[in-house]
C-alpha cells in the first residue's frame, strides 16, 4: 500500500502542469519521505530526483503570484532533495549521477534568503554522507568547495543576525569542516578569505563574550557569531589548519588575530590582562621554578618583562598570546564548545611544535617552555576532564547531539594535545586519563547491531527497473550508530598511543586496565554479518597500528603480553592491505615485532615478513619505502649469519649503497644532506636556509657589523629541524624587527617545496640504509661479516659514500663549519665505529682513509652531544688493543690520528659540558698515553 502511494505521489508530481499543483504535491511528497528510508529508496527508484531537479531549475515566472508560488516550490523540492540525502549513503551516488550538487550551488546567489538555507542544508548533508558511507578511508571532495563557492560563503558569513543568517552560517562551517578532510580542500580556503574571516568571527566573539582588548579597528570585523555557532567557526578553522604549519600560522597571523595580541606596553600592566578586564575570567598564574632546573618555565604573564618599550611581538610571544587566548576560551566554554576549542589549541601547538623556525636562542627556548608549561597545568587537566565526562553522558539511543561529539572526539582532542611531548603525556596520565581512555576503549567494545531493514515483499519497484545513475541506489554504507562508535574507537586508540609514547610505567597501567584484547580486536577488517558489526574500519586500524608500536616498545611487554594476546598474525595481514596509510601504520608496528629478543619474530619469519618487507622496501611510495628498510634492519639485527646473507641477497649489496650513497649531485658538492649555512633571513632577522633548499643559490643578505658576528652564525640542520649557533646558542644575537611576510614565505616554502621534500625523503632512506649496514656488521661475527660485506662490494665504494656523508659542507661563503644533517652524521658514523671495532685487518683499511679521518675531525666540536661521543668512540675502538700482538699496531694508528690532530681535539673534550662526553673522551686520552 505504501509503495503504490509513494509511486502515485511521484507520477503526479510529473504530471503536473500548474504551480499549485507542484506545491501540493511537492507537499505530500515531503511528508511522506522524511524519516522513512524505504520510502525514500521507492521514490529514487522511480526518478524522484530528475523531477526535483527540473522544477529547481525553473526560471520562467509569468507574474509575481507564479513567482512566489514557483520560489516557495523550488525550496520544497530542495528540502526533498535534502532529506534525501541526509539518507544514508545510498543515496549520494543517484544525486551525484545528476549533478544535483553542483546544479544547486551555481544557481545559490541569487536566491531568497530561505532558499540559500535550503541549499546549504542540502550540500552539507550530501557531504555528511559521502564522507560517512565507507570505512576505507576517506572518500574525494565533491568539489563543492572552490574560489567561486568561497566567495560565496566569505559573505554568508559576514551576514547581520537574523535566524536565516545564523542556520546559514553554521551550515557553511559545517560544509568547510566537512569537506576540509581533504588536503586540496584545505588549499583552497586557505588561498581564498575563508580563513581569514573565520578568524575574524571567533575575534569578534571574543570581544563581545571574553570582554577582550582590540588593537585595530573594532568598525572593520564582522558582526559577532551567535553562541551555538561559536564550536561549529572554531571545527572549520581547527579542520581548515590542520596538518599544516603554513595554514596554523595563516590563522595565527590573520589580521584580526593579530590585532588582538599584536603589541603591548610590557610594565603597564600583565599581558593576560589583555585578554578580559573580568578577573574571574584570567588564565591563573603558575609558578615559575628556576629555569636551569625545570622543563617549564613562567606562564604568559612574563612576556615582555624585559622590554622597556612597545613593541611588537615576535614569533614565539605572538603564539604564545594565542595559546593563552584559545586558552581563556575553553576555560569559559562548557561541552562541545570547550571541545572545539582545546581541539583548535591542540592543532595550533602541534603545529608550532612541527614547524619549529625558531632558533634555540635562550629566548626562545624560554617562551616554548613557557607555552609546554602552560599547556600541561591548564590545558591538558581539561581534555582528560573531557574523556572522564564523557564516559557519564547518557547512552549513544538517548544522547544529544552534543553529547554525541563530545563522546565522539574527547579522546582525539587529548590524543592530539599530548602526542608530541612528555611532559604533556605525564600531565595526562597524572589527570586519570589512562583510566578514563581504557574505560572508552572497552565501552565501545560492546557490540553494535546493524541497522534492520524493514520488510518489503518486493525486490524491485514493478515497471521501474531504469539502469540509469539517477534511479539506481548506491551501496548502504555504516549506520549512524557504527559510525559513532568506531570513531570513539580510533580516537581512544590514539589517546592510547600517545600515552603509550614515552613512558613504561604508563603501559603498564594500560596492561594492567585489561584493553590489550581490545586493542588486538581493533586489528580486524570490518565484517556486517548475522545483523552484528564485527570488526574496524580502517581509521580504527590504523590507531591499533600505532598503539602497538608504543605498546611493543616494552621488551618486557613485547615478550608476554603481546604474544599472548597474538598481536603478530594481524598485523601480518594488515601489511597487505590495499590502502598506503594501513600498510604504512602496519609495517611501523612491525618494527618492534622482528627484534631478535621479540618471541614473534621467528612467526613472523615463518608466514614471509622478510619477503613482504623486502618488496616495500624496493617499491611505493617513500614513506613505505622508509618504513619498511627501518623494520628490515630491526630484522637482521643479532641474527644469525645464514639470516643475514639471506636478507643481504633479497635487497642486494648493491642496491643497498645506491641508496645509501643518495642522490649526490656533484654539482654542488653533495648538498643532499640536507644541513646547510642560514644564508638569508627570516622573520626574525635570523640566518635561517629553511626557504631555499641546501644546494640552491641563494642571494647575500644584506647585513650589519653585528650580524656578521662570527661567533653568532646559526646553522640550521634541514632533516632534523635542528637549529643551533656556534657560540654554544648564545643569545645577544642582533635580531631586527619581526617580518611575517618572510615568516609566512619561509613555513610554506619549507612545507610546499617539492624538490626540498623529495631531498627529505631521500636522506631518510639513506639514514636507513646506513643503519642497515651498521646491523649487518653488528655482533656476533662482526669481523666475518664486513669481510662478507667487502666481497660483495668495493671497500673504497663503501668508503666514499661515508665521506661524503660525514664531511661537512663545502663551498660556504663564510668561513664557519656548516654541517649536514645529524640524523646522516650519526648514521654514518656508527658505521664508521662498527668497521673500527672489527679486527686488526679492518683498523688499518679504516686508517688508511686519510681523507675520512680528516672530516671526522670538526665534529668533535659539533655543537649536538651525540655527534661528539660517537667520535669519541670511533677513537676508543681505533687506539683499543685486543692483545698484545695488536700494541705495535696500535700505537702506529694512535701516531696517524694524532698527526691529524684527532688526539688534541679528543683531549679538548675532557671538560665538555655533556658528562657521557666527558668519560669517553677520558677513556680516549688515558689510552693515547698508555700507547
């Protein structure tokens, strides 16, 4: 009966000729669809939408009554539209074989007010189900987002208060937050006004609610947002910015932000009092230890103490400014509002932290403990409050939709807060989050049934079997509720995993909560069967990944509890999985796994890990590329001899000093390594090379006598982000007023530049290589396997490539050592080390190269402590005697180095300021005089 209703309703709706009869049964058409998904499904199958589509796209209009009549039917048909598409994703691939969004949205300027609601409402849900439909991975823009639609959605935006323009602009954060999933999406809202006039709104907020001061003019910012709009503006600029610095620093540097917190009179009065004149509502003070002996330092109410004179706030105030800011904010906001914004300030520090040009001036470093500080007492406690709450809100059948998001993304937002730092991680954990995220896993463990169909007595519509995109339903895609639950899934993983990160004791309190099963459980490929949801989709396994590569970190955890829980076949399986991000997150938890004290790598071995790895390792893309060499070097590590001739055939000798020699352009005399002079200035006026890659040609900048201070180059080490200068970072550097044009020029140069990239991912794979050689030669046989190693390859080959990787940069316009990337130097000098700890035979080919002798030599005086003792070592082990026999010998190659000057570079260590420095360096001297 139901079915024969809804096919009349369609039919008459075609038949009809006048626009009264349109709307009327436009009406019983609306009616009868919203909230019934088989009706919805009969009416698509019998051609619903091209009907819709042709009366929204009518613009004849005879006199105004027809005009009205036509408008008020033109949103009607949209509403359909719209409720059709909030469906489910079945209903995306009719509406999409029409165009229906891409129809709607050129036509949107020039309609009513109620009509442009419409049409928004449509488009955002259309988006909310193409993105929700399928659990592998994310699905490609719809295109709804481009530089004509933001043009379009910048004046929503700017709207005056009314209902209409309210519903709009949370409609258009809602679509940006949406569709922003996607990396392109991003680029354009970025390179459009979008950003800026989100950031605009959340200023104007503050101003009317948080009671902030302005710096600019007040008359040029939109009109402020409507509460309940407030977390949906801050989800589409923490979308918007995420996963870029480039886009963070966009935000932080928008006008309107700027204005905020741009400049100050420091001794007029606290920085955070810029931020309400309500003292209930400031940030509370923290007590600053002393800065030699702690890992924070003083809150924001110290910025500027030194200064006697307004300025403006360079780099590292002005984020911190805005961390105080987004701060203020989630303290007064309550719910998904608080949500949204530690979620934005979690983005924003991240972000910085990545980013990280800033040079390691005693400054800087101040303001960077400052904001970590800060962050740990007043952030962190928040976001596990979050977690704790959500676990008391009411169940999934019962809650709002507030409730839902907040259950939905606390454990993500505490993920995204503390995943890069250890202080952070230990303020979580000291704030019960542990306990609080175990509970989430293992709540949403329990078992989801599969949305039931109702019954139909028939398959198909009779007479309506059209093959055409338009009438032809898609595939059903996850329920609301399975959705809801494997996204609070994947984000309680990731909590686990950043908890997991750093610290044994934490997982062991994770053991101890019993989730290891569950975290197994979410290993497993989704599955609807038997009306029961079984299984994951492939965010969830993607966060199990990366929780068991935290948790394995543990020997003694790797060697009982993993094992038991048998975490080793999964994972096997998820190396094969046909998306790059699973095979990626699988193979890095396989690196822990292969280890020779592992129980699961003789498993591993005997189901074809090596053959997999040794696969990856040869093809794909470069992070799977580099991933896979890092688990196979793990694998060969202590292993038996037969093993590691294997594993050196399956990759090949050759192939591995290809790759480990790199792309050495002579050119420019082996630049790859990335670590080069800071030949122009960023924003701070500081000598920086992050815009322009190491090897390009770059201008002179213009300086002053004090900035050519030779006891102040900073040198900047590309691959490891690492920024240092020569007078052991001392901080008189002269720095000239704060440019963010170069600071903006300068992230996404560094972010966007190809070639700069393309060199990052090839000195990854050459660190890998390196250190695949260095195990290969590691104990036992160490001297039998470099002589293997040598029949396989040209000792001076093997040779050449260790110099070139450890000299230090040449062709510099000054005459101060630069070096190259630290991550290469240590590489190649354990290498280094590992041939000098090999027999008699072995030191003396080693001493032989003069040439590598002598680049070892600046690096006794390299400014990163590793770099120093591993020279240091290579030392210990050349002057090291193995019997008597070897004392003639040794001393030979004791006179050798000392004619290089190794010796008096050694015995200026002797007072390093690093202690592991110093007693090697006293290992090294007393066997210099006992020989």
């Amino acid at each position: 009966m139901a079915q024969d209703a809804i096919l009349n309703l369609v039919a008459s709706l075609h038949r009809a000729t006048t626009t009264r009869e349109q709307g009327d049964a436009l009406h019983w058409i609306k009616n009868s669809l919203v909230g019934h998904i088989q009706r919805k499904e009969l009416a698509v199958r019998a051609g619903l939408i091209p009907i819709l589509l042709t009366l929204i796209d009518t613009d004849h209009y005879p006199d105004d009554a027809q005009l009205r009549q036509t408008e008020q039917n033109q949103v009607q048909a949209t509403v359909i539209l719209s409720s059709l598409a909030a469906g489910g994703h079945q209903f995306v691939s009719p509406l999409l074989a029409t165009d229906a969004h891409l129809a709607l949205l050129s036509s949107i300027a020039r309609q009513t007010a109620s009509s442009i609601t419409a049409r928004l409402q449509f488009l955002r849900n259309l988006v909310a189900s193409w993105k929700n439909g399928t659990p592998q991975g994310t699905p490609q823009a719809l295109g709804i987002v481009c530089l004509e639609s933001c043009t379009l959605f910048d004046g929503l935006l700017k709207q005056a208060h009314s209902a209409q323009s309210d519903k709009q602009v949370q409609l258009v954060c809602e679509i940006i937050a949406l569709e922003a999933e996607h990396n392109d999406v991003k680029v354009v809202l970025a390179n459009s006004n979008i950003l800026d006039t989100l950031a605009a709104l959340l200023v104007s907020y503050s101003l009317t609610s948080i009671h902030s001061r302005y710096q600019g003019d007040i008359s040029e910012l939109p009109p402020p947002p409507h509460a309940s709009n407030l977390p949906k503006i801050i989800t589409a600029i923490r979308t918007v910015v995420h996963g870029s610095a480039y886009r963070a620093y966009r935000f932080a540097y928008s006008q309107w932000v700027k204005d905020l917190c741009v400049s100050f009179s420091s001794g007029e009065e606290d920085i955070r009092l810029l931020f309400s004149r309500d003292p209930a509502a400031l940030l509370p003070q923290i007590s600053t230890p002393a800065q030699k002996t702690v890992s924070f330092s003083t809150t924001i109410n110290t910025y500027g103490s030194s200064h006697s004179h307004e300025q403006h706030l360079g780099d590292a105030e002005h984020v911190n400014a805005i961390i105080g800011w987004l701060l203020v904010f989630a303290r007064k906001l309550r719910g998904s509002s608080r949500l949204a914004a530690l979620h934005l300030l979690a983005v924003i520090a991240g972000s910085v932290e990545e980013a990280a040009d800033a040079t390691l001036t005693t400054l800087n470093v101040q303001k960077t403990r400052e904001r970590e500080r800060q962050l740990a007492f007043l952030a962190v406690p928040l976001a596990a409050r979050l977690v704790q709450d959500s676990l008391d809100l009411k169940p999934d059948s019962e809650q709002q939709p507030e409730d839902r998001i907040v259950k939905e993304q606390a454990c993500e937002v505490l993920h995204d807060l503390i995943k890069n730092s250890k202080d952070l991680q230990l303020a979580a954990a000291d704030g019960g989050a542990i306990k609080s995220v175990c509970s989430t896993l293992r709540k949403s463990f329990q078992s989801i049934s599969a949305a039931k169909r109702v019954w139909t007595p028939h398959k198909t519509i009779p007479g309506h079997n059209s093959k055409e995109g338009a009438c032809m339903l898609g595939e059903p895609g996850l329920s609301a509720e399975v959705i809801h639950t494997m996204r609070r899934r994947a984000g309680a993983l990731h909590a686990l995993a950043s908890l997991a990160d750093k610290e044994d004791s934490h997982r062991k309190l994770i053991v101890d909560a019993n989730v290891i099963s569950y975290l197994i459980e979410g290993l497993k490929p989704l599955n609807q069967s038997g009306g029961q949801v079984e299984g994951n989709t492939t965010d969830v396994m993607v966060a199990a990944c990366r929780a068991a590569q935290n948790m394995s970190r543990s020997v003694a955890i790797l060697r009982t509890t993993l094992i038991d829980a048998g975490i080793a076949k999964p994972i096997l399986v998820l190396l094969e999985h046909p998306l790059l991000e699973m095979k990626i997150a699988a193979t890095d938890a396989c690196t822990n796994l292969v280890l020779n004290f592992s129980p699961m790598r003789d498993t591993l071995l005997a189901l074809g890990v090596a053959q997999t790895l040794c696969r990856h390792t040869k093809s794909g893309p470069p992070a799977l590329r580099r991933s896979s060499l890092w688990a196979f070097k793990h694998l060969i590590l202590q292993a038996t001899a037969e093993f590691k001739y294997q594993a050196l055939e399956q990759l090949g000798a050759s192939w591995i000093l290809q790759v480990a020699r790199g792309d050495q352009d002579e050119s420019y005399n082996g630049l790859q390594g990335g670590g080069v002079a800071l030949s122009s200035a960023n924003a701070a006026g500081e000598q920086i090379d992050l815009l322009n890659p190491a090897g390009m040609d770059v201008d002179d900048p213009e300086t002053t006598e004090e900035d050519g201070d030779e006891d102040g180059e900073l040198l900047y080490d590309e691959s490891s982000k690492t920024h240092y200068q020569a007078s052991s970072m001392r901080s008189t550097l002269h720095t000239p007023a704060f440019n963010i044009k170069k600071q903006l020029a300068t992230i996404m140069n560094a972010e966007q530049n190809a070639a700069l990239q393309a060199r990052r991912d090839d000195i990854a794979m050459q660190e890998q290589a390196l250190d695949f050689l260095r195990n290969f030669i590691c104990p036992p046989d160490g001297a039998t396997m470099i002589d293997h190693i040598f029949t396989k390859l040209k000792p001076q080959d093997l040779f050449d490539v260790l110099l070139v990787k450890i000299s230090t940069v040449p062709g510099s316009r000054t005459s101060r050592t630069i070096y190259r990337s630290i991550e290469l130097i240590l590489a190649a000098s354990h290498l280094v080390l590992h041939l000098a700890n090999g027999n008699t035979k072995h030191k003396e080919m080693l001493m032989s190269q003069q040439p590598l002798l002598e680049a070892l030599l600046p690096h006794f005086s390299h400014p990163n402590p590793h770099v120093r003792v591993t020279a240091v070592w290579i030392v210990n082990s050349l002057t090291w005697t193995d019997n008597r026999d070897d004392q003639t010998a040794a001393r030979k190659r004791a006179m050798i180095l000392r004619t290089v000057g190794i010796e008096s570079a050694v015995r200026n260590l002797s007072n390093d300021l690093d202690l592991d420095v110093r007693e090697r360096a006293k290992v090294a001297i007393r066997q210099f005089d006992e020989l």
